[in-house]
C-alpha cells in the first residue's frame, strides 16, 4: 500500500488505518475497530454508510447504463434529478448543471458568471469579491477566491483577481456593545465600500460560503445579514453566489441553506451532501436570468468536463435525494441539530478551552481557545485540533479538525456533522467520545459523567 500518495497530509509518512467497510453511521478499519462518522469524512456523508437504497440504486443504473457523454445524450437519472432538484431550489434558480465535486462547480459558478456579463454588455465586469476566512476549493479560480491564505501562498502569481471582505463572524468579530443589526450593517457596509473602490461597473460577483465550513468550523451567518448583503448586489448589479458545498442538501436542516436565510442567490453550488459520497458529484444551479442571458446570447455555456451529468453518479444523487424526502430527514437533522448543540453546551460548560459553539442543523462547531474570557486562540504549535482528531479516533469517533493561522487569524476548531439518520442515543454517544478527547487534548478534565 505504498503507491497512493497522501502528501496532502500534514505528514505523508504517517500511516492511516485501512477503512474495509461502513455500516450505517459506522466506519470499520481492517482491524475490526469502529468508528462514529460524526463528521461524514467532510460533511459528505450524509446518509452513513451502506445504504441499501443508495447501493441498490447504483447497481441498478450500472445494470442499465453506467456512462453517456452529455454531447450525445441525456438520462433518465440526470433529468430526474435535475427536476427535483430545481422544484426544491429557492424561486427562479432552475436550471442545473452537473460536475464531479465541489470545486469544479464553483469554477463553473465563476465562469458562467463572467459569461452573463458578457452575453449583457458588460464585459468590464471581470472581479470577483469573496470573503477572509473561507474555502471554496483547490483549482485555480477556486483558490483564488478563497480567502485562506497559507493555501494559497505558493500559487499567487498565478491566481485570478479576487478582492476580499469580511467574514460574517459574531464570535470573533461582532464588538462589545455592536448590536447584530448594528453588526450586520457594518458588514454590508464593507462589502459596498470594497465595490466603490474597485469601480461598481466592474464587480461580477460577490462569493459567500452561507454556513462557513472548513476555515472556521461551522459559523452562521446571523440573521438578516444576506439579505443586507443581497440588496448591496442588487444596489450595483452585482451577481450573489452562494456556497453550499458543505452547507447545502440537509446539512443545515433545510435542503438548501439559503432558505433559512431568506434570500435567493442567481448562482448555488452544492456538491458533498447531495451524492452522499456515494459517488462524486456537485451541482451549480443558476437562475432563470442568467440562463435566459446565455441562451439568447452566444447559445451555450463555454465550459465542460467529460463527466457532466453522469449517469451513474447521478442515479445514486437522486436515491440520496429520494431517502431525505421520502424518510423525512431534514425534520430529524433539525431535532437532532438542536439536542446535539444542547448537550455540547451543558457537557462543556465551564470547560475553560472551549470558546464557542455554533451551527445550524447537524453542522455543528466547537471553537477551541487558550482561555475563555479573553477567547485568546490556542498556540498554533500545540496543533491541538489535530490532537482533539487523534484522541477521538482513538475513542472510536471521526471528527473534522482545523487549526493554525487562516488569514492571519488563529485558530482551533472542530466540525462535527453526523449523518442525518442519527438517532437520540447516537448523538448522546458522540458528544460521551468527544469530550474526553477534547480534555485529553487540551490537558483538562471536564466533569465526570460527561
Ligand atoms: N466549497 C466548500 C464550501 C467546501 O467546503 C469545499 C470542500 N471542502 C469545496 C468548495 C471544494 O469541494 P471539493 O473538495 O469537492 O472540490
């Protein structure tokens, strides 16, 4: 097993177990040990694994058809998930396109942008505003908006023009005696100032994670604050692109997370949640004006890979979709949302290192800090959230660790998102495992009974 590279790991000699099966919220190691998959690898799991549906589905479409390049045909799966998806879609978002993941679709979100200023007469409109502390993927124009810097240091002079605000960040962010609407206009605020300076006539889109995901472990936005940055974009005719890659298809309790938000971006990309990792697929889903502009413009959209819409990725989408509808998962992801931040409360609460804990649904964060009061971050030396992974994999749990400096900020974060079959007791039982770990790791010890 020494040919697959892993030097995307901090340390590509360490050796992983070896992952033999998955049952349900369970992943087994060839050694037989179990783990609760409490973060879904990346939030991609959103249906554990195994699922007989989902697997059954996939070997029916292989059955049929695994693979037909989309400039010959359609399929029936692509078609039909295309439609379901576009019927749950916040209002006119309507048409979908699909690719293998989640950065492929935002360089496809970026592109198609840049193209509608183009089909309207507006080819000055060229840069892209993004926010600090976010990740929108790994392929050029995806990193370049993305505003984690040490990812992206090495390749700069290679990146598109992107421009950055501020972060919707209460925790952090938001100033002693700053009301959250006070807070929010503030923020709306930056974000019109950042497209007077670069020239409004010039700004194609503005890009936002609508839960941020890897880069601060699971932040909501506070109320409203969409809706202010919604009407600065269409104060100055600049597109609204939200990120849903981790945050979308029932991660937050609502299939897209927007809606919570009440408001409608003209671009949303999704990918981990919607194939469930049962196969690699994302989505970019733009709304009925920039489509019309595309088709009554040059034709088409100047983009493509060989594995759009396919057919067997799709097939397995579409049985994920099927269960969350049909079983009625988001209600439970909503439940079990609310008695999961409930129990990290009431188990951490005095525990002197953890800062913050936030999410929406079964996205949950804990913000790990050197001292509560003063919510000064962990020493970024002490890798504590890489410790906080090993001490819960050791205890039979998997979850999302981040740490370091982002953006000049640092910081230790852990991200859980357990699939959205989880029950009562299993949450019960993830936070038992995490907050031994959490004390192992940060050297303190929470109550007994926790
Ligand atoms: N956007 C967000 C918000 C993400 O969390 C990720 C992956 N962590 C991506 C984009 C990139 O997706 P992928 O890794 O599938 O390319």
């Amino acid at each position: 097993m020494d040919h697959m590279t892993h030097i995307f790991h901090r340390n590509p000699r360490q050796s992983l177990p070896v992952a033999v099966g998955g049952e349900g919220i369970e992943l087994i190691d060839q050694s037989g040990k179990r783990y609760i998959d409490a973060c879904g690898g990346a939030a991609v799991s959103c249906l554990g694994h195994g699922h007989p549906r989902v697997v059954n589905a996939i070997k029916a479409q292989v059955d049929t058809l695994a693979y037909a390049h989309t400039s010959f045909f359609t399929t029936a799966a692509a078609e039909e998930l295309a439609s379901m998806l576009a019927a749950s879609a916040p209002g006119s978002l309507n048409h979908v396109y699909f690719v293998s993941g989640g950065s492929e679709a935002v360089e496809a979100g970026l592109k198609l942008a840049r193209q509608y200023y183009v089909e309207i007469g507006q080819a000055q409109r060229r840069f892209f505003i993004a926010r600090r502390q976010s990740y929108h993927g790994n392929t050029l124009a995806a990193l370049s908006i993305g505003g984690n810097a040490w990812r992206r240091e090495a390749f700069l002079p290679l990146l598109i023009p992107a421009h950055h605000v501020a972060p919707c960040y209460a925790y952090r962010d938001q100033l002693a005696g700053e009301s959250d609407a006070q807070y929010v206009q503030r923020l709306a605020d930056e974000l019109e100032q950042k497209i007077l300076e670069i020239g409004s006539d010039k700004v194609a889109t503005f890009v936002a994670e609508t839960v941020v995901g890897a880069t601060a472990g699971a932040v909501p936005p506070l109320a409203d604050y969409f809706r202010k940055i919604r009407a600065v974009c269409d104060k100055y005719g600049v597109l609204l692109m939200l990120d849903e890659v981790m945050s979308g298809m029932g991660r937050t309790g609502y299939l897209f997370a927007c809606e919570e938000d009440r408001v409608e971006p003209d671009i949303v990309i999704i990918a981990k949640g919607l194939g469930a990792g049962y196969q690699p697929i994302g989505a970019m889903i733009c709304s009925d004006k920039i489509f019309n502009a595309v088709v009554e413009g040059s034709g088409f959209f100047q983009h493509g890979h060989t594995y759009i819409g396919h057919a067997t990725a799709c097939a397995a989408a579409l049985a994920v979709q099927t269960v969350i509808q049909e079983e009625n998962l988001l209600a439970n992801v909503r439940q079990r949302g609310e008695q999961l931040q409930q129990r990290l409360r009431e188990v951490f609460a005095e525990h002197p290192h953890v800062g913050d804990i936030r999410g929406r649904g079964l996205f949950v964060g804990v913000e790990l800090v050197a001292d509560r009061a003063s919510k000064q971050p962990l020493a970024p030396a002490q890798r504590t959230h890489a410790k906080v992974k090993a001490e819960a994999m050791a205890r039979g749990l998997l979850v999302y660790p981040m740490g370091g400096t982002i953006d000049g900020r640092q910081g230790d974060h852990v991200l859980l998102a357990p699939p959205f079959i989880c029950n009562a007791i299993d949450i019960d039982e993830i936070v038992h495992r995490l907050a031994p770990a959490i004390d192992a790791a940060t050297g303190y010890a929470t109550a007994p009974g926790s």
